[in-house]
C-alpha cells in the first residue's frame, strides 16, 4: 500500500444484514478498499453476499479469513458471542480489525482482547461506535471543546425508536439502546462513567409487557449528571436528542430536517424513520475513516478500551434495572495505551 | 357589579416592586378593574404606589384593606410570613383573595386556609402560578387533553436564569425556582407527585457557593417521571423548557422568538432576557381571568390546594436535598371542594 | 378624566362583526374605556350589541354618536364608504376617531380627511393598522433600528390565507390583503413607495377563476425592492411572513408556535388558522394604547397620513394588475402634522 | 470494468483549485475510481497535484488525457474557454466526460457539443450541477413529486454569499450565482424558464460599486414565478434559501443546522462559512454517482442540454441588466436525446 492511493484488502467475517451492509458501502462507497475475502456461519449467505464480486474468496470459516494472506484488515460483523475469537485471531495476525459492537460478549472477553492489544504493543482493534462520525455530533464535542458553553455540567439525552420487534428484551435497552448513550458521553465528556441508576417510568402500552420508557441517570468522574430517556415504542420516528447544558450556555443536536413543509396547519419538519436514514452518512464516514486509517497504519476511533467501558456500563445497568437501586460502575485501570482518543 | 361591564373594586395589599406592578396592571392593563385601597408596612411606600390614583385610599394596616366596605376583592403581595393573616380575613369577610406565592410560610398554615375555605363552604382564594396563563404551556395543555400523543409518560423541564441575587439560597432553587415545575406538572397532568429526589451535578462556578444546577426528579401517582433541570447561573437568558413524552409522540414549548437574525455565521432567536418578558402576558391574562372570575362570581385558577400542594412539595424537596434521598411526598387527602380545577 | 386612571367613554358607530368585536375588546380586555353609545345601520343589530351593558345608549345615526355629550371618543368599524362622513364629524367635534380601514373609499376622501385634520390643527384620527401593534413585528421594527443588520435594501413578504369568501374580488388582493404589507413596509422602513408592479403567476386551482396568487414589487425612496407574495387559498393556515434584507444580515419573522409536537414522522409547529389567531393580541394592544393616548391627550399610530398612502397605493396596484405595467405612486406633498409617527 | 466492483480509470484536465479537489475527492473519497492522468496549462502545477499518487501519467496537453489509452473517462476542471476543445474530443473518443460549469464559453459552443452528442447517438457529458445532488433539494424535489403541496405556482430564493473577491464582475451574479438557481428551477420543475427580468435594489455598501444585490425574476413555460436574490456580500454566511410555493402548502430547505448553541441572549443555529461547506457532501454525491454511471455504461446527471439552457439563461440575464427589461428567453428546440433527465 503506496502512500496516497493505497488500497486496503478487507476481509468480512459475517455476511447477514450488517455484514451485506458492510461489503456494499466497501465496494460502492468507500475509497480505497476492496473486499477480498468473506465467511458466514451459513456458506450460501456467504456466496451471495460477493455474487459479481470478481476476485473475492468465500472461507468455510472466519479464522480463515483471518489468516488470509490476501487480507489487508477484517471487519468483524458475526454474531456477538463469535466476536472474541475473531478479534483474538486478528491481533494475533497484527492485523487490523473492525468489530460491529459489541466488542465481545462479556466484560471478561473484553478484558482478554485488552491484554492480547497490550501484549501486541499497539491498537489494532476499532468498535463500531458510529455515533463518533455523526456530523452533527462531532459539531456538538467541537462546540464543548471550544469552551463557549463552559464546563459541561449537565446533558438530557433521548433515544427513540418508532418500535422494536418482538425479541427485543428488557436488557437491550441498555446493551443496544442506550449503549450509543453511554459511548457518547464518555467521548463527548472525555472521562469515564462511575455510576448508573435505571428509572421505569409508566410503561407505554404500545410496548406491551416491555418495560419502556426508561430514564437511565449517569454520573461521571467530574460529577457531570446525565439523563437518558430510551423511549422504543413511541411510533412517531427514530428520534435522537441531545442536549449539554454547560456553564454558560448550552448546546442541542440540531433537528437537521432537509425541509420544511407548511401543510394541513402545520409547518414540518420530517423525522428520520429509522437508525439507517439518521445514521448512514455515519457509518460512511466511519468506514472510510477507518480505511484511509489502515492504510496510514495508523490506529484510530473508538478503541477496545471503549468496548470494554461499554459492556461494564450494560452490566451495571441491567444491575440497576433488576435491583432498582444505583449500581458504582469499576472499571480496571486504564492502560496508557488507550490514553489518547481519536477521534 | 352588573352582569357585562361590572367594575371590581380592588384592594391590594404590599405595595413592593410585584405588588406596584399589580397596580399597574389592574389600572392600566385589566378591564373592568379599579385599585381603591392599598396598604404596606411602609407607609410611604403606600401613598407613592397610589400616588394620581383618584380615590385610592391608604390604610394603615392590611387587615383594614380587608375590612374596607369599598373593597370587592384583594391582593396580597406582602410579605410572605403576612399571607396567612391576610388570605384568612379575606375568607373570613367573604371576598376573593388573590394570593401571590408561596400561599403561606409553612404546610401548616397553608391547612388552615384550606378549612377556613371549608367552613366558608366555597373557594374564595387564588393563588398567583401564572404559568397556566401562559399561552404556550395552555396549548401544551391542549396537546395533553387532545390524546393526540397518548397518555403521558415522562416529562423533561429546564428552568433556566441567567443569574440570582446574592440572597438566593440553596433552599430557594425549590421554593422560588422549581415550585413552578412543582405546579404546573400538577396542572397538566391532573394528578398529585408521590416522591420528589433532588440530585446534585457538577456546580457551576458562576454560582460561587451555590448548589447549582439541580436535577429534580418528581414521580406522579401514574408514574409519570417529571425529570426538572434548575440552572439559576446560566448567564444566555430566561429559557423555560418543557417536553411531554406521550405514547405516541411529545410536545414541547415552542422556541417562540418573534423573530430570527441572521448575523455574525448564525441564525438567532433572542432568548428573554428575564422571566418579566417572558411570562409579563400570561401574568396580564391571569389578572384579567381572576377580575372577570370576581365579577362574575365565580372561582377559577389555581386554588389553597394547589398553595398547599406547592409547599409540602418543597418541603419534601429541601429535604431531599439535605440527605440526598428519595422523599415521598404525603398530602392530607383532597377536599371535594378542590375536585374540579379551572383553568 | 384625571391622569391615572382615567376613563375614556367610547362610541362605536357600526356593530356588525368587526364593530361587535371592538365593544367586546372595550369593555372586557381594555383598561380604563367604557361602551356609552351605538349605532348602526341595523337599529335592532345596534341594540342587540350593547344588550346587558348598563348606561349605552343607542343612537338612530352614526353622526348622533359622535355629537353626543357623553361620548369622548369614537371608533367608526360601518361599511367603509360611510367613514368619510362619520371621521370628518369626529374632526369637526374635536373628538378622536379610531376608524377601521380602509380611512375613506376614495383618495380624494382621504385628502379632505387630511385637509381637515389641518384645519384643526392637530391629530385626531388613527387608522386600523394592527400589525404596528403586533409584538413580532415589532421586534423587527427594533432590529432595523438596531443598526445589526444595516441598511435595509430588500424585504421579502408573503401573505397567506387559507381561504376567501366568494366576494372576494381580484381587487381586494390589494385593498383587502396586500394593504397591509403596504403599510407595514412604509412603517418598517419610514419612507414612502414610489412604484408597483403586480405580476400574475400561474393560477391556484383552489381559487377558481380568481387570479390568485399574485407577486406585488415595491419600490421606495430609497430604492428598496419589496416583494409580496399575495396567496389567499392555500388552505394549509394564516401565514405571515417578512423578512428583511440588511446590508449585514437579515431579520425575519419567527415562526411563533406555542407548542411543537413530534407525531406521525415530523416536528410540527401549529400554523395560526386565520387572521384573528394570528392578530388578537395585536388588535388588543392597539385598542389599549389608542385608549391610553385618548386618555393623554396624545395622537398615537397610523395617521389620516398613512390612510391615503394606502388608498394611493391601492389604486395604484389595482392599475398595475389591469395593465400589467409598473406603476408609479405619487403622493401629495407630505404635511408637517404627520411629521412624526408613533408608535 | 466487470458488473460490481469495476475500477474507473479518471483523467483529469485542469489541476487549479477545483481541479486538485476533485483529484483528492477521486482518491479519497470516490469508490471504484482511480486519476491515471492530468493536464494542466502549468505543467509544474500538474506535476504536484499528482505527487505520490502511484502510476499517474502527466500530460503535456488536455487532448493527450483524452486520448490516453489508460482513460476511461474524463473530468473537465480547466479554463471555461477550453472547455468546448476537451468536451468535444472526449465525445470523438466515445470516452464520458464530466465537465464542470460552464459547459462552455457560449451558447453557440454549447450547441456545437449537443450536435456532437447527437451525431454519437449518446449522452456522455454530465454537467457539473452539484445541487442536484444536495440532499435538501433531493428531498424538496421528493415533495414536488409527492404531489402533496399540490402544483407548484412561485418559488422564492435567497443566494447569499458572505463576500465576493475583488474580480467578481456584475455579470457574474448571473453567470456563477444565480446560474445554479436557473438550473435547480428548470430540474425542480421540469420544465423551461421562457422569461428573466433583473432587478437592482439599493446597493449595498459592502460590494462597493459593484451592483449588488439583486432580485432575479424567472417565468416558466407553464407560468409558475420565481423570485431570486442573489446577495454576494453579505457578510454573514453562505446561505441559501428556497421555497417553493404551491396549491396546498409549501416546502422549503431546511435550516440544516447540525446544532443549535443557546449562548448569549439567542439560541443560534450556524450557518455555513462558504459553498464547500454547505455543498461538500453534494460534490461527493455527484462524483460517485458519475463514476457508478460511468462503470454502468449509463448517463446520468445535468446534460449538456442544462449547460446549453444555462448560457443562454445567463446571456439573457446579462442583457436584462443592461437594459433593465425583461428578456425572453429562446432555446432551440429540444432533441429527444435530452428527453428524459436523471437524476
Ligand atoms: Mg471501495
Ligand atoms: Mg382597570
Ligand atoms: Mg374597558
Ligand atoms: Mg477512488
């Protein structure tokens, strides 16, 4: 790989939604890589995923992909429980590796992919936090880091979905939901969460027996206070809000509508239906960042530091949720490694 | 006073900077309204407020604006510990009373209005909440009684001023500041708050000393969960937020700046610089609701209850607020006499 | 009447929809004015107007109002060609006169409105104008004065209704509806329109054979371009809205929703239904001070002055769309009663 | 260049500012494109803007690029007078060519490419029109076609520049600013402009002698009025305003503020600083989607019908500022091979 249009080889481990999701914007959207290489659990699904895609070879199984000479860097986007081995295999590799979240299935995984990391010498591993390259959110950390709200003191923070399907449980309001929420805060705020208490306010009939909504409080290493709605069933659109209230001034998500309709009495401004309309120029950014990376040999993004904060934070929100009672996040120490965050 | 243009003999009591502006409205603002009498701890002060006013007498004392035979109705915005006296022999001498906040200085006295009422056998006093007069928080009202959203399930509020005089004290973000949310929570949703839980983020150093923001968290007999940031430091202006979470959508407080300046890289509606400029219409509509209520001889608005209410629910919150727990928040129960509330 | 509290006895000559509205703003919205005295041209409606209003007479003739002793200011709301006769009578009785638009049906009439106010020598008529009374307007009226965003050299208007009567001409979109942006735009910019030009887009299907919409260009003193759009059936509400084109910035109407309601897909700020939801509270604010300048002895708002300007105006647009040409506007030299304008 | 992930080989002629741009775009930012060759007038300057881009071949003259067997199509960022030579012999070579506005230095250079696509039987040049490709026109241009504000009758503009440099001539308020309006008026409505009236309100102090700004009036075949200032020094941001208005409502762009900042007395959307910030995303569009109709053998995008429409919209433009009338606008009528339009 030359140093200004090199082309980075991709190897997807996975090819259901997210994994077809992942090798389209590689080959039609992304500059710079190709994917050579795929493997799902389901050898079919792996063959359709690169129909028409000349060159690309079809493993029987992730590790190979892995281990693929032809394999510049691997994109993880197989079941969770899966994630571990293939994250491991990759550092072993000295590979790059971008995992859809979760980074593992447990925080003791998680732990492992640290020390596998720290015994390599260096980050390899990158989580699919795309909320990092959401326009509007990178406009809200580059408004806090210019210092003209102040310290930040306070964020109000919703997270809505038009409805969820039937296998949706009560703990993925947390490890799916609000998990984008406790990421955001700690990249937004730069320091870690220490505590988690999970409210139930009167359930939403359209949820049926689920509990939702949820008011989900955060306090942070600097006593910064912030307060989550996870509202799932509430029908109107995906709806994504964001407010840091600050010494001297706030600052909000914008509505970021296109247009205004002035209709049937009311001026409108249209509401994303779904996470892939209010997202997708996110996860384009989020994959060429990460390959304009990889090819830099550079490390960059959310790390398996920031995996592994996350599957405490789930831990001990479902803790709370079960118990009703706030639950003291502990974290390990943090390594140097992860010491600087970028972006 | 006849039936269409009946004219209300006004008697006010406390002829400080609100009750000045009380006179004010009354005679240059509200129809069908006339300032007779007035009294104040100082005397001076009193002549001064009436000063042109023809025929406007100056009593020594408050009670004697009570008792005086020229005097249809009063208003009391005296000190706070003088409102229990004045409200009493107002009921006691069967005139409306209309009662600046708080009601009275403790539960206790604020009880003792509710019986005087129930032995009189009718509401006779009003107590001034004028956000209920407020056009945008009626329309939100509105929005709740419409359906058009569900039932409601949260509510998030921001009580917003851009600094306090150096007497605030920590036990005024609930007794002066939230009191407000205290009430017109009560107000939309029309149900009584169980259990009140203050929270303490990060301070703001603009505040000095000050324990500021607040979180307040307020749980409603349905479970609502009313989530209300106080934030008295903030330094950009007067900004009252309110959002109600349905389910099937929310509805909150319209930005409502008359007009958007497009200067200097931004798009800007002014924020009020004070809660007179953005409440001074709905505290207009209040008077003028209560003079037409007088004379027609009716009772309308916020009653002793709601007074009542106000303050066992700041009790509770001071309490909270000193050991840092949840308070649940006991009120005696609800005489038939306050079943229906308008408006 | 003495200087504080004053009461100014009003009668009203015409009590159809608009003259019943002003006797309901007298007696139960405004401070310090009484109903004394009716006519109308329906003996029976007159009666019916003041029915329960203790102590108003009922005249036989407009004219009876306006000499009868105990009446100390008019407000003419008949049919239109009727106010010259009943203004000028007001004039000669040195009685001041709130006359509904338009001032007079001709601009000759208007002339002889003026040459009588000279002869008097003083101010005595102000003409219904609301918008100079309506607080966003204001609030752009202040930004121009400001000096924030410089010089105006542009403004760009649309005035939309959601419906017409079926005796609405094409005329009225400039008697009727464009009259006010005429003389908002002499107001804003304190100089008068040199030219028009009504252009005549495709036609709305909603207004059969109406042309409608129309796009109305102004030219002024000083050279600024004003357009307007004119659309009186777009059935979606009652929408106005103005901005101003500085030299170093631009200044525009708010949206002014109360409420914003996130349902069904979008975030939706309510659109006033018609003129009355979107003007009462200007037309409250214009009664009230129109009573207090009565009370003071003061001349206040649009003047005799501003009534022919729009009658000129008219007439000249009116020519416009007959012509299709651009028209030029040539008023009288300007006398120095009208020097000054408030507000 | 196979079905799925075939590989664009791009020449580039002109290597100036929006030349390097679309050489860092094609690299960086385009999937499945790759720069082989460049041309520049300075040959030093074509040298550099390829430095480190492995393989890329420097010609010593535009021609060469078209004719290079490695090319496969060609992007046209050279010196508007040059246009026509390397437009026509990429049409000669059978070789896409994208070319960015003016298609060419005149009406007649314009009429000699349409005859040259016409004798090839084949579109193969794409226009650089990039609002097309904005996401905020694609959505008002949804709504047009949803038929859900009925038939468009006006449309009102706004093209705001913050400043303009010193060699910015009065034409080119038609030629480089108001051109883009020209086009998103004949793609939003799909239909020709017959009639362009240029208006000159009071300049503004900030362009110096330039004539600045201006109201812009388009008619169109089927009458609909469109109303366009262009403002190019402003000062205060790159804004551009667009509303269409139609039978039943209107739509208009969005404010598109990624975040709303409460600071100050205002709460303050931002607007962008200049056209790269408000359109980069609407250039990464157009170029990809150029290379995937390049790789796909299709046509897509403003053809050289739209840069033949444009010129002869911005020479009768310039005539109507010189003249002060109104101009008719004639085009020659139009070959089937322009019939039907993407996007
Ligand atoms: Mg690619
Ligand atoms: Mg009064
Ligand atoms: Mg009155
Ligand atoms: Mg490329």
């Amino acid at each position: 790989m030359d140093s200004m249009n090199p082309h980075v080889r991709v190897g997807v481990i996975g090819t259901g939604v997210i994994g077809k999701e992942h090798i389209r914007r590689l080959t039609h959207v992304t500059a710079g890589a190709e994917v050579v290489a795929v493997a799902d659990v389901d050898p079919a699904r792996a063959r359709d995923a690169v129909a028409g895609l000349t060159g690309a070879r079809v493993h029987a199984d992730g590790l190979e992909v892995v281990r693929d000479d032809q394999v510049d860097a691997v994109v993880v986007a197989s079941w969770g429980p899966t994630h571990e081995e293939y994250v491991l295999a990759g550092i072993d590799a000295g590979k790059p590796v971008f995992c859809e979240k979760p980074l593992a299935a447990t925080q003791e995984a998680c732990v492992r992919i640290i020390d596998a990391e720290l015994a390599a010498g260096r980050r390899l591993v990158q989580v699919g936090f795309m909320r990092r390259y959401d326009a509007a959110y990178r406009a809200l950390k580059d408004v806090l880091a210019s210092g003209s709200i102040g310290l930040p003191l306070m964020m109000h923070c919703a997270h809505r979905n038009p409805s969820v399907s039937s296998h949706y449980t009560p703990d993925m309001a947390l490890t799916d939901t609000a998990v984008h929420e406790f990421d955001v805060t700690r990249w937004l705020l730069d320091e870690e969460i220490v505590a988690i208490n999970v409210l139930t306010p009167r359930p939403n009939r359209r949820g049926g027996e689920l509990q939702d909504p949820l008011l989900i409080l955060l306090e942070t290493e600097n006593g910064v206070l912030v307060d989550v709605e996870t509202s799932v069933n509430i029908g109107y659109g995906y709806d994504i809000r964001h407010e840091v209230v600050g010494e001297d001034g706030t600052a909000e998500l914008g509505a970021g509508s296109p247009v205004v309709l002035r209709r049937d009495g009311g001026a409108t401004g249209p509401i994303p239906a779904d996470w892939e309309e209010r997202f997708s120029g996110a996860y384009e950014v989020e994959m060429q960042e990460w390959v304009h990376s990889v090819a830099a040999g550079a490390s960059s993004g959310p790390t398996s530091w920031d995996g592994y904060a996350a599957a405490v934070l789930s831990d001990a929100g479902m803790e709370s949720l079960r118990t009703g009672a706030k639950v003291a996040v502990k974290l390990r120490p943090k390594p140097d490694l992860y010491a600087t965050r970028t972006p």
